[in-house]
C-alpha cells in the first residue's frame, strides 16, 4: 500500500512537471505546484526543501527512464531488434511521461545548469556506447553506412516529438490527445524508416554485443 508521504510527493512531482513545462524553471511559482498538487503550499519544502530541488528531482525522474531505454543496446542481439526496442521505449516516454520529457528538452536547450555532472556523464557515455554498437554493425556490414551520431540523434528528434509538440499534433491530426493506437503507428513508422533507410539486416545473424 502507498504510504500518504509517497503519495504526496507523486501528486507534488507530477504537479511539478507540468507546471515546469508548461512555464519554465523561473516563471513557476511553488504556490502553483501546490494548488495543482491539491496539497498545502508547506507540503512542498516538506517534501523538497526548495524549488530547484523539486525541480531536480523532475529531471531524475526522467533521466532513469531515458537510460533504461538504452537497455537493449546494453544487452547486444540482433540490429533489428535492439533498435526497435530502443524506438518503442523512446515512444513510451514520449507518451507516458509527456511534461517530466518537455522539462529536460528545456534543460538541455539552455545547457544543461540544472544537470548534475553525474547524470550528464551517464546520459553522454550511454549515447556513445549506442553510438559505438551502430558503428559496429556498419563495420560488420548488418546496415548501410550511415553516420551513426546522426542517425541516433534522428531518434531522438523523432521520438521526442511527440512530447514536445504534442500541441500541434494535436491540432493536425484533430484529437484532443492522441491514443494508444496513434503511439503504436508513431513507433512503427518511425521503426519502417530507420529500419528500411538503413537497409539493416533482418536475417540470422550473430549478434553484436559492443563493450564499453
């Protein structure tokens, strides 16, 4: 069973997230968080201390996900099959965690200050080693060469998207908010796209595993 202090910090960083994507780091006022939290303005320095820890602790909530993402890399196997995990967990992020996502593209937008050099160093040798494994599959001759920074970088701009301009997806496909079979469409387009344009292999093969 969910204690009252867990469930009140869930309904405070929920609260958090969107009132930070929706008005920035600056603009948010605590007393904001609160009366969408449904709890005392005092709940929140209970709980937090300050505005900028709250406002970290949106972005670890985050930067776990984004990492666990990149399990299937971590894992080695079949091309194919580790970036359409990759792509669908990255949709799944998109989707379910839309606002604590709209944050750290913000974050990263002006540089990162709110980042601890901890999760910057993980975030970045996380994406090399993707990095390095596309490479490894090029060299093996499982996919066509393509310059693998830009292709991840590509996944993230597809991905991302529908967190950060859900506004005007919304508007161009008439929803009020996209569902469940909207997702699936996104990650199997973008899957047909990356898988395809890259001619990556779908056949038997021995899986890559990359270490470092």
């Amino acid at each position: 069973m969910t204690s009252i202090r867990e469930r009140n910090k869930e309904l405070i960083l929920r609260a958090a997230s969107e009132e930070f994507a929706d008005k920035g780091f600056a603009a948010t006022k605590t007393s904001d968080i609160a009366a969408k939290a449904g709890l005392p303005k005092p709940n929140v320095y209970y709980y937090f201390k300050s505005k900028e820890n709250l406002y970290r602790e949106v972005l670890e909530s985050i930067v776990e996900p984004l990492l666990a993402a990149s399990q299937p890399f971590n894992q080695g196997g079949q091309p194919a099959d580790v970036l359409r995990a990759y792509i669908r967990s990255k949709i799944r992020i998109s989707r379910d965690l839309a606002y604590a996502s709209k944050v750290f593209a913000s974050e990263i937008m002006h540089g990162a200050p709110h980042l601890s050099a901890e999760q910057t160093a993980q975030l970045n040798e996380q994406a090399k080693h993707n990095i390095s494994c596309i490479q490894a599959w090029i060299d093996q001759g499982l996919m066509a060469k393509v310059d693998p920074h830009h292709l991840l970088f590509s996944i993230w701009a597809a991905t991302q998207t529908y967190a950060d301009f859900d506004w005007q997806i919304s508007i161009v496909t008439g929803k009020a908010k996209l569902d469940d079979a909207d997702y699936e469409a996104a990650a199997e387009t973008i899957i047909r796209m990356v898988i395809g344009g890259c001619e990556v292999s779908e056949g038997s093969v021995k899986p890559v595993k990359v270490v470092g």
